[in-house]
C-alpha cells in the first residue's frame, strides 16, 4: 500500500467492503484490508497505518514537534467525545480529548474515508459500531447533555472568559452538547436567571467561575415555586475558573478546567445534600461550607493583602496564631455522631471498595442519613421540633425546616454550649475546600449530614502552624487539637455580633450575625465522576475495623 493511500483510504486501489472480524462482531472496523479500527477492552485501538508520531524535539526538556497533531496508538473510551458518520457514510469522524501536555487536553478529529462501496448491511454494521464506541465512551452518563453556561468575567484571578472561549467550549462543542451562554454582568445575577429558568430546557447549568457562581445558581433554583423539582432535575457542575474551586476539586478531582470539562461530559448524576441557612428573616441554601473565626478571617480578611497572592493565606495566618485570636460565641448543635472512630466507619460503611482494582469510592446513591439507631450506634434524631417546624407536605418548595429559624425559640432538647476560646468553627459539605485543602476528610456527597469541625482559639503558635500543615499530609482529621464530628443542625450565636467580624459561608460574605443551619439530604443534584466526591477519606480510615475487631 503506497504512503497516500494509507493517509487515505478512500484513494486504495479496489475498494473494500467493510466486514467483521472474528466473533468480535461489532468491535472490528476494517477500513480496507489491514486497516482496522478495533474496540478494546480498555480503549479504541487506532491501525498503525492512521497512527502520527510527533518528530522528537532535539531538546529533551522541549516538547515533541507536531505533538497537537499526532493521532496515539490508542485513544482511552472516557477521553472519547462523539464518533458520528457522515450521511452517505463516506466519512467517519471521533472527536476525542488529547492531554498533550500536563495542562491542557487538545480537542482533535480523526477523520478517514471509508471505502466507496457500501452495502446496506455494511451502513448497518457501520452503525452499531459506532453505538458500540459511544456505549463505550459514555456508560450509563448522559449524553449530550443540554448545557446552560454561566462565565464570571471577573472570578478569581481572572480569564474565565478565555478559559471557556479557548480551552472548554472546544470540548463541550466536540462532545455535541447543545449550550446556551451567558456572561454574567454583576454580582447575583445568576440567582436572578435560575429564579426563571426554562428548566425543560436544559439538564445541567455550568458555572464557570469560583464556587461563588454554583452558590448563586442553588438559591436561584432554591428561590423558585418548584423548588425542589428545579433543585432535582437540573445537576448544578463547575468549571473552575477562581482560585479556591472546591466545587471541581471534589467532584471531578481537579481544579483544571479542561479534565473537568471531560468529567462533566461523561458525569453521572449525584444527589448532593444541601443546607438551609436561617439569618435574620432570610432563608438560603448552602452547598459547601460555613466558617467562622481563622479560617473565615483568613479567607474573607485577608483581602487587603491581596497583592501577595497565595501568600496572603500565609502571612495572614501566622499574624492571626501569634495574636492566639479567639471568637467567643454560643453553638447549640445537633450532633449525629460524636465519636471520630465512628466517622470513620460511618465513612467507610458508605464506601464500596471497587471490585476489580481495589479503588475506593465513597458511593454516595447508597448512602442514608442516621435517623435513627442503626448498627452504626448512630444516636437518634430524637429532638423535639421547634413551634414552626413543619412536617414535610412534599409540596413543591423549599422542604419544611425541622428546626425552625434562628428567630424561633431553641428547639427543644438543643443546648447553648459557651465557646469562649473558639478559634474555628467550621462546617463543610464537601471533602475539599480548596486544591490540597482536604478539611473535612469524612464528607460524603448525600449521607444527609455536616461535618463539623471545632478548634481551640488559645493554642500555642506553634501547635497551630502544625495543625495547618496536617491538612496537607492528610492528619488533619486524627489531631487532638481538632473535634470532628457528623451533625444535623446547629444554631451559632457570636458574641460580639454586629460589632464586624468574617462569617464566611459558601466562600462568600455574610452578616456577623446569629444563623442556623439543617442539612436536607440529597435536596440538590450534580455530576460526579463515580457518584461520589474525589477525596481520600480520613487517614487510616480501615484501622478501625482491626480495632473493632479487638474489641470483638
Ligand atoms: N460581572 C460581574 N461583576 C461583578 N461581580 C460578579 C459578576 N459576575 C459574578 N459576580 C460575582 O462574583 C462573586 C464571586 O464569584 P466567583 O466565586 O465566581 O469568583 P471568586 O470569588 O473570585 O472565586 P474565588 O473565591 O475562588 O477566588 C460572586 O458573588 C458573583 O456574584
């Protein structure tokens, strides 16, 4: 076969019927004799004859000549996007994702001729395939998922607009999704549109943005009639374009735009629970977390020091350890679960250990909040409602709130516990708050509960430099310096409330003043990689069963 009839097929000299190969019946593409695309376990396998190697670069620390535009020997199912035939049949194209370098994923095509002569069971068997291929490629995700687009021009450090213009859009495009655009031109204009959006229109909103944007569309959806319909048929996803992108960091286990682009292509649906905040006469939803003291001072009072970049965090909070701030306030919680040994295995009863190659995931669909005694030793939810809990109609909005508003009395059985010293108090949905920053080790995606975490204000500077650096090496969780426990509901009450002081929720400002806050399982919806959030879970999380088993 001469070199231009390789770089097309169409030119062979007698055209080939297509025909299959073995059993394998609808996994062998032959394009003319020799020239197969094949479906393999793992991936679709491209015939030597189509495959473009990059020159080397003379250079080994430059990258490879042509590198963009080579094709790979194989091209793995989930970077697969679409694979679709011309008309007449003449043409078959797969758009696939390349990550040719570690920062971005380049969108290319593969197109090739098929050979003239086609028979009609040669359209037939041309079809299955490439069902076969997308079966492949999408699994049991939806695809070409229709996408209502949101980009904050001014999210973090900015270039969300490129970011979406140059290296998403491309993706979404090849992946055959139909999408609707828009820039957001002011702060909180996308609760204003999720307020009205034509929910049939669309299957998910994607933000792309820091997590400010994902917080807005949840209340948005939140504020409308059909709550809870809007909140449960439209999966809110991320694109991350500020400089903290929780949101992408759990659900997609990156905080790079591109592989979350992918992963929001081939996501699943997850239910993920969200929080009812009560403040003043207001009522929100909260998806991520809510802080007060060092870390809502650090990510809200710190903005003065914003020209140090990354550093601000640091020098921010080694000027708050050494001052040994405190945050005097009143918490009455409803606590779940007390004990950080039964986290951890009301972490690891949630979590299925993949069959094949030992991956853990923390398999949120499965998941049930403890209401009630169970083999977990759960405590019941046994508390009284306040006088305006409602019982749940199932209407069609918000759900009833249990425990009533910060305005109402203190449901009954709910204590007011004084934390003079507090030095954190910080309550998170999801595992990471930021890259890197695994807080709440133990959060799963729809488990119907908070994880809590509390510190200690007066602690010697030094111990508190280590607590921060256990974030990183995942010790966080285990340190005595740091209460961990799963609740339902709480009411915090600052001391010195309207005298100015950070409370941080969803990553965004909110009054120094009493709120309360209960948890509704599953209320919202988003997309995941496996139905779960990319974390690790808490250290040594399988220790507890050699320790169970002792005391067995
Ligand atoms: N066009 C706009 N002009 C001004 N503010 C906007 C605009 N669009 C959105 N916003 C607001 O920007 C705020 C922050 O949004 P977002 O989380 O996307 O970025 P960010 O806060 O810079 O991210 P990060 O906290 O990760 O750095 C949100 O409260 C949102 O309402």
């Amino acid at each position: 076969m001469d070199q231009d009839a390789i770089a097309n097929p169409a030119k062979t000299a007698s055209p080939q019927v297509i025909e299959t190969i073995g059993q394998e019946a609808n996994n062998a593409l032959v394009l003319s004799p020799g020239v197969t695309l094949t479906l393999g376990p793992e991936s679709l396998v491209i015939p030597d004859q189509l495959v473009t190697r990059p020159s080397r670069s003379c250079l080994p620390c430059l990258p490879s000549i042509g590198a963009k535009n080579s094709t790979p020997s194989s091209i793995p199912y989930y970077n697969i996007l679409w694979a679709e035939t011309s008309e007449d049949r003449s043409w078959l194209v797969v758009d696939y994702a390349h990550e040719d370098s570690p920062h971005h994923l380049v969108v290319r095509d593969l197109k090739f001729a098929i050979p003239a002569q086609t028979a009609e069971q040669t359209d037939d068997h041309m079809a299955k395939w490439v069902e076969n291929l997308l079966g492949r490629a999408y699994g049991t995700a939806v695809r070409r998922k229709r996408a209502w687009v949101l980009v904050n021009p001014h999210a973090g450090p900015g270039g969300a607009d490129k970011i979406w213009d140059k290296q998403v859009k491309p993706i979404f495009e090849a992946a055959r999704m139909p999408m609707t655009v828009v820039r957001t031109t002011y702060s909180g204009e996308a609760v204003d549109l999720a307020q009205v959006l034509d929910i049939d229109n669309y299957d998910i909103a994607i933000p792309c943005s820091g997590d400010g944007l994902p917080h807005e569309v949840f209340n948005g959806l939140a504020k409308r009639p059909d709550a809870r319909r809007a909140l449960s048929k439209i999966a809110v996803c991320h694109i991350p374009c500020g400089s903290g992108n929780a949101m992408s960091c759990n659900l997609y286990g990156t905080h790079r735009p591109t592989l979350a682009a992918l992963a929001i292509i081939k996501g699943i649906p997850t239910p993920l629970d969200l929080v009812s905040i009560t403040q003043g006469e207001e009522r929100f939803v909260s998806f991520l977390s809510q802080a007060l003291g060092v870390i809502a001072d650090l990510d809200l009072g710190t903005e003065h020091l914003r020209w140090m970049g990354a550093a601000r965090f640091t020098v921010g909070f080694l000027m708050l350890v050494l001052q040994k701030k405190t945050y005097p306030c009143d918490i009455a919680i409803k606590v779940e679960i007390e004990h950080k040994d039964s986290v951890k295995r009301h972490y690891r009863e949630r979590v299925t250990l993949g069959s094949t190659d030992g991956e853990a995931s923390n398999g949120g669909g499965q998941s049930k909040a403890c209401d009630g005694t169970d083999a977990d030793g759960c405590p019941t939810t046994s508390s009284s409602p306040s006088p305006s809990a409602a019982v749940d109609d199932g209407g069609p909005g918000l759900p009833p709130l249990k425990y009533g508003t910060v305005m109402d009395k203190l449901p009954e059985g709910w204590e007011l516990v004084p934390y003079e010293k507090l030095g954190s108090f910080y309550c998170g949905n999801m595992a990471y708050m930021a890259p890197d920053a695994n807080f709440f080790s133990a959060a799963l995606a729809n488990d119907g509960l908070m994880d809590l975490i509390i510190t200690q204000g007066d602690v010697n500077p030094l111990k508190s430099v280590g607590l921060q650096m256990a974030v990183d090496t995942g010790e966080f969780f285990d340190s005595p310096l740091v209460t961990y426990r799963k609740v339902s509901a709480y009411r915090l009450i600052p001391r010195n409330a309207g005298t100015g002081g950070y409370l941080s929720i969803d990553g965004e400002a909110r009054p120094f003043e009493p709120f309360q806050a209960e948890i509704h399982q599953g209320l919202g919806l988003t997309l995941s990689k496996k139905g779960c959030f990319e974390a690790p879970g808490p250290l040594n999380w399988d220790k507890v069963t050699t320790s169970e088993r002792l005391l067995a």
